[in-house]
C-alpha cells in the first residue's frame, strides 16, 4: 500500500487539480492509516520542488478526512447493542461530518484565493528559521521500541517512489540495515540510510525485527501485519467496551457523566466547549495521534458516558492537537525541507482553525451535530448501513472523483455540476419540510410521490436480511450435510446395526435429518 501511495503522489498532472488532490489525499491515508506518513510525502515532494505548496493543501485536507476513518471502524465494535452503536455512531462520524464540511466551504476559497498557502508563506518568511532538536516522543518512547521489535520500514522507499526513482521500485519496503556508512555521496542532498541507490555506502549494523530476514514478499508481509493488528485492534476494543460497561454502572457513571456534561457556572458557561477543546488539544498532544485520542473516546460515547455535545469540542480540540506535533516534527526537519515542512504544518492547522471557526461559535451552525445524529439514529435502524457508509465515503465516492478528475474538467463538471445540484435541491426541500412546509408547493411537501426505492431504506434492507436468512439457510444446510456424513460413515462401520431401520441409528442423526428435510422444504 505504501508504495501504491508513492505511485500516487508521483503524477504531478494529477495533484495540480485540486479536487483529484483532495481524494489523493484521503485514498492514501485510508491506504497506509497514517496522516503523518501522506505529510511527509507532500513535505518531501515540496521541498524538492516537484509539488507546489498551493497544490499541497487539498492532499492535507483529505488527510485529515482519512484519518477519521479508524474511530468510524471502532464504533463498528458496539454494533451488538442497539442504542449503544446508535450514540458510538454518531460520536464517531461527527469528526468525519465536520472534515467534509469544512472541505465543501474552504476547499473552493483556497482554489480561489489560495488563502492558507498566502499566509503560511507569510509567516515562514517573517521569521528566521533555523532546524532545531527532535521532537518530544513521550508515549511514543514506550511503544516505538515494541514496533520495532515486530517490523521496521525504509521510508527511503517510498520518498523516492513519489519522486520518482525508479530504482527504489524494486526495493523491499522491510528495513533490513540499521546502520549505514557513507562512503561517497552522488548528490548535493545528504540521503544517509537511503541505501546504494543514492549513494555508496556500506552496510554496517543489522536491523533487529520479526521480519529482518524473510523471504517473503512485502505484500504477505504487509497483509500478515493488517490480519495481525486487525485482531489486536478487535480484541482490545471488545474488552475495553466490556471493561468500561462493568465499571461505569450505577452511581459512578452518574457521577462521571454529570462531571463531564455539567457546563461551568454562570456566566461562564459557554466556555466549557472551548475549555473541553483545550482537553481534546493536550491529551492528543501526549498520545501524539488524533486517531487513538478519538478512537477511544468513541466508546465512551456509545455507553453513554461523554454526551454527543462534549464529544464535538472535544474532537475539535484533538484536530488542534495533532497540528501542533506535526508542528514541533516539522521544526525538527533539515534545512532543506525545513521551510516547507512548517509551511505545510501551518496549513494543516490553518484548515482545522478556520473550520473551527465556521462550525462551532455559532449554536446553529453546529451542523456536524445534527448530521452526526441523524446517522447514528439511521445506523441504529439499519445497521449494515455502518458498512454502506464506510465504502460509500472512504472508497467508493473519492475513487469516483478521482476517476472523473483524471477524466479532464469538461467530463467532471458535465457529471458532477448535474449531481451537486440535485444534492443542492434535495437537503433545500428537506429542510424546508421539517421547517415551513407550507411554503412549498402541495406536491413537495412530502416525497410520497417518489417511488419507496427513493426515499427509503426499507426496500434495500428487506433485500439484504433475505439475502442474509438465505445465506444462513445454506451454511445451517451445509453443517448439517457435513454432520450426516459423517454419522453415516461411522454407522457402516458397524455391521451389527440394522441399515433399513431408524430404532438404532443416533437420535442427533434423526434429529439433523428431519431438521434439514424441513428446511429444504421451506
């Protein structure tokens, strides 16, 4: 996936149109499951002059909606209990509805004015930088070492994909050298670790990991790491839902629940979203990861411990906080990616203030909430619908756009300005239905004229629970089929028992039989 990432970034064509950056951007992130690894590569690609940083900026907004994609996996986890999976739902998908808004508003400005690269270059250029130490690790001190011990990657590889170095395609993305003596560098830019394609060195220390001497492909490699941390992931998050549901009963999760949902006293009250976005900040900064912050407030959300209304400022406030390690990372760059490391930190929390600023000040322009809301309530109803949304918004949709971006802008506008404006329409007459539908025409005061496909999930969801009884039918027919064999096999072995009658034959065996004849029947 990784080097799939590089080939992405590599076509420049590609990443000058905004909108083909911004799926770039979240196919990527969604790819390799890490914002900081699709930054670096755009930091990389500025730096060396291939990418342009007005260019950067839509690949660094669909970071930040990919990102988002782990918490809505998580909230999958309390799918067995309705109400609980309803609340993690719409807990999970308000940092998913907040990113995509802020898209839809600042994504055309920055097209248009190019307002967040004008003044991230105006704050570079104002001030003397100069590379400073390495960024504090803090709990990455703990888990960095058990990692490594499991897997090491050359980042190496896939930098010099996305630039465009077609040596490093046949490289092992599975870090085999720790240590590298340089003997005769062949460039102006110092690529210490980067191995004999940029220079000649010599190997002199051995990596010490799981996979240090395998001969297997990165592909099995990489899929036996994802089956392997999917399960950890599970695991943990199962327990931690039935740890957290054992401890917070009764008296302490009232307790809990008032401390965390009382605003402050008068008149300070509306002061506890931002107090709670300075929480979100300082704890993301610790854990150094948006993702583990929100994904494990989720939880808490669906046993109802942190209100849907916290949880808002709260993922504000870890969008904030994942900025500023990016910032300090940044700080820490060489003087050759120094500028344009800061540059593309600034606008990573330029995006996220701005959009702050438009979704939260205001109580009626908090829409994340509402639209959080209504498909927590509609994945409780339906909860395949958890499915549909994740391959819909992460996979399907951008995959579409990028598609018709590579098409040309004649082909993207012809299908796309049809598409927006029927969507334009659509969420117009919703909202005026549930606000004055007596403003509207007789007809449009409610979709009954439409088909029930159209305005329902109910035939869809009548199709799929047949398709499901159907495909248990056939496992439940199969098992028994299996089971029946087998007891047949076992009874020839007997020659004492009498074939033609059923007086000596197992009771299972009777049973299964007539179960399965029934179920063929039906």
């Amino acid at each position: 996936l990784c080097k799939v990432a590089g080939d992405i970034f590599q076509d420049n064509a590609v990443l000058s149109n905004p909108v083909a950056g911004l799926v770039v951007g979240i196919l990527v992130t969604v790819l390799v499951q890490s914002s900081s690894t699709s930054t670096s590569i755009v930091v990389s690609l500025v730096a060396s002059g291939l990418l342009e940083v007005r260019s950067a900026v839509p690949i660094i907004m669909g970071s930040n909606i990919g990102t988002s994609v782990t918490n809505t996996i998580v909230a999958m986890m309390q799918a067995a209990e309705r109400t609980e999976f309803q609340r993690a739902f719409a807990g999970a998908t308000i940092h998913d509805c907040f990113n995509w808004l802020s898209v839809l508003v600042l994504l055309p400005l920055e097209v248009a004015s190019g307002l967040m690269a004008r003044l991230s270059h105006l704050l570079v250029t104002s001030f003397k930088l100069q590379p400073g130490e390495e960024a504090p690790e803090l709990l990455k001190v703990i888990t960095e070492p058990v990692t490594k011990l499991i897997i090491q990657l050359d980042k190496c590889v896939i930098t010099g994909i996305a630039m465009g170095n077609d040596d490093m395609r046949n490289r092992s993305l599975v870090k085999e050298w720790c240590q590298t003596d340089l003997v005769m560098s062949t460039g102006n830019v110092s690529t210490e670790n980067c191995g004999p394609s940029h220079d000649l060195s010599q190997s002199s220390l051995k990596c010490r990991h799981l996979f240090v001497s395998t001969e297997l492909s990165d592909l099995t490699v990489g899929l036996i790491l994802l089956a392997g941390s999917m399960a950890v992931l599970c695991t943990c998050l199962l327990l931690l839902v039935k740890l957290l549901n054992s401890l917070l009963k009764g008296q302490v999760a009232k307790v809990i629940h008032k401390v965390i949902n009382t605003d402050l006293l008068y008149p300070f009250g509306w002061l506890t979203g931002y107090l709670a976005m300075v929480v979100g900040a300082g704890v993301t900064f610790v854990v150094q990861s948006s993702s583990v912050f929100t994904s494990a407030m989720t939880p808490l959300v669906g046993i109802g411990v942190i209100s849907l209304d916290r949880a808002y400022p709260l993922t504000l406030g870890s969008n904030i906080g994942t900025t500023a390690t990016a910032l300090l990372a940044a700080l820490a760059s060489p003087g050759n990616k120094l500028a344009a490391a800061i540059q593309i930190a600034l606008c990573h929390l330029f995006f996220n203030i701005f959009g702050i600023l438009l979704w939260y000040p205001l109580p009626f322009m908090r829409l994340p909430i509402r639209m959080a809301r209504v498909l927590g309530e509609r994945t409780a109803k339906y909860r395949w619908f958890a499915v549909l949304y994740l391959l819909l918004c992460f996979l399907l949709l951008p995959s579409l756009v990028l598609g018709l971006s590579l098409a040309g802008w004649r082909v993207m506008a012809g299908v796309g300005a049809p598409f927006l404006g029927v969507t334009i329409f659509i969420v117009m007459v919703n909202v005026m239905q549930a606000r004055s539908p007596s403003h509207l025409p007789t007809k449009l005061q409610t979709w009954d004229f439409l088909p029930q496909w159209m305005r329902s999930l109910k035939p869809l969801d009548r199709l799929i629970t047949k398709a499901t009884i159907c495909c248990n039918i056939t496992c439940e027919e199969g098992q028994g089929e299996e089971e029946e064999d087998s007891a047949a096999g076992s009874w020839t072995k007997q020659p004492s028992m009498d074939r033609d009658s059923h007086v000596n034959l197992p009771s299972k065996l009777i049973m299964k039989t007539t179960k399965q004849s029934h179920l063929k029947v039906h």
